[in-house]
C-alpha cells in the first residue's frame, strides 16, 4: 500500500478506535454468523482476519480454530481488539500490526483467510488479494465481505463519491460481479457468493466516522433530497428522528486449488 495512504488509513482509525470497536452495525447483522458458516472453521485451522479492525470476525472464529491472527494497519484498532478479546475470555487470538498488501505471514501458512468490511480502504486490491493467496494453504478458503457498489455504473460512481465524503480513507467499493471476477483472476475457484445488506442510520454513520461538519451538511443534503435513482439503489429513509439507508454487501468465498 503506497506509504502515505498506509499512514491516512492507520491515523484514521487509530483515532476512532474505540468508536468502532463500540459500533453495533458493525459487529451485528448476519453476516459474522453467515461468514462462520461459510468459512466451515476446523479446530486445527490457522486462520488470518486481514484488516481485522476491532477483531470480530477472528473473535467469532477464535472458539472453533487453533488460532486467530488479527491483522491490521491500525495499532490502535489491535489494541482495542487484545482489549475485546480479553474482556470476553476470547482464547487463541493475536493482533499484529501489518499491511494486507506485504504481509508478515510465511508462504501457504494459514487455512482460512477472512476480510470483512476493509478491502475498500485498499488501493491495491489485486495485490492484496495476491498476498491473501501466497499465504494461503493449498485447498484453504478465502472469505471476502464488504460494502459492494450496485451495477450501474452512474450509482456505483455516486457512492464512492458519497463514501469518500464521509470517509476520506475510503478508496472503492467493487461490484458484485467485480469481487468475483477478481478473485477468479488471481486464482481462487469461486465455489460460494451471496449479496445483502446492511441497514445504516445516517448519523450514527457520519459520528463513526468522524466527518467533519461541513461534509456532514453536504451528506444530509443529498440523503435528504435524493435523485430517484438514489433513493432507490440505497432504500434512503427519513424518519424525521432519522435517516435509514442501506448499502449492498458481497460475500464470497474462494478456494485455492490444491494442485
């Protein structure tokens, strides 16, 4: 990952931290339950949460494997993971400091590979993903979730711009047919995929963030007074106390050949 984007990412979730580890959108829904499900976790398994955050994907998955190792470029978001883990009595996992694109893992040393919610902050999605297969063993399971971008070009391309807005570490959210391809590309055999969503308030969005204000006024107004297409593709809701949206997700799973 280029050096000064490594640094934007890492300051910024150094700094809200505790505001993500504390999030319910993010560690509720389906789609940690769905991902244990997928992922078929094997009590002999090393598994690598890469872009771990406050660590809820390898602590779902820490009870059923050997171990669960934390990745992430924020120091501080692997202290507040240690700090989860052990309020819990979560046994098995580790955080370490790293880059999903250069990763700190040996070759073919670790079965299941799981990203969740952080490929989109990756400039080099390829690479990581490249990164993700030479550490995986050989038959072992990649799982990608993450925010995803409708289809259509026009709305895909007003998202981003609406998620750089709101975030400016955010780099793009892919299609669905985009993640697969994609993983396709770089050498897993796509054998399971399935899009959702996840259900956002709008103001506990901008607060996570930490949007300055004058990017919070600008986000209310188009969430407030969307385009047809918008409102639509997002299912924007004002409630008044409110405002609901909802954005896609992709989860897939790929496997890396055993020969």
């Amino acid at each position: 990952m280029p050096i000064n984007h490594a640094r934007r990412v890492a300051r910024h979730f150094d700094e809200r931290s505790r505001a993500y580890a504390e999030s319910v959108s993010t560690f509720q829904g389906d789609t940690l339950g769905l991902i244990a499900r997928v992922a078929e976790p094997r009590p002999t398994d090393h598994v690598l949460d890469a872009g771990s955050g406050p660590g809820f994907v390898a602590h779902a998955l820490a009870k059923s494997v050997r171990v669960a190792v934390g990745l992430d470029l924020s120091l501080e978001m692997g202290r507040a993971a240690s700090r989860r883990a052990r309020e819990r009595s979560i046994t098995g996992f580790h955080a370490t400091v790293g880059d999903v694109q250069i990763m700190p893992l040996g070759d073919e040393s670790i079965d299941l590979v799981v990203s969740r919610f952080a490929m989109h902050h990756c400039p080099e999605v390829e690479i990581a993903l490249a990164e993700m297969r030479r550490v995986c063993r050989r038959g072992g399971r990649l799982i990608i979730c993450d925010t995803a971008a409708p289809e259509v070009p026009d709305v895909a391309r007003r998202m981003n711009e609406i998620e750089k807005t709101r975030d400016s570490s955010h780099v793009r959210n892919l299609s669905h047919s985009e993640w697969k391809a994609l993983l396709e590309r770089c050498g897993f055999e796509v054998d399971w995929a399935e899009q959702s969503r996840i259900v956002l308030e709008f103001y506990n969005w901008v607060e996570r963030a930490d949007t300055p204000a004058s990017s919070v006024a600008e986000l209310r107004r188009t969430f407030e007074s969307p385009s047809a297409d918008i409102r639509d593709a997002f299912e924007i809701i004002d409630e008044g106390d409110g405002i609901f949206f909802s954005w896609p997700v992709s989860l897939l799973r790929g496997i890396k050949p055993a020969d």
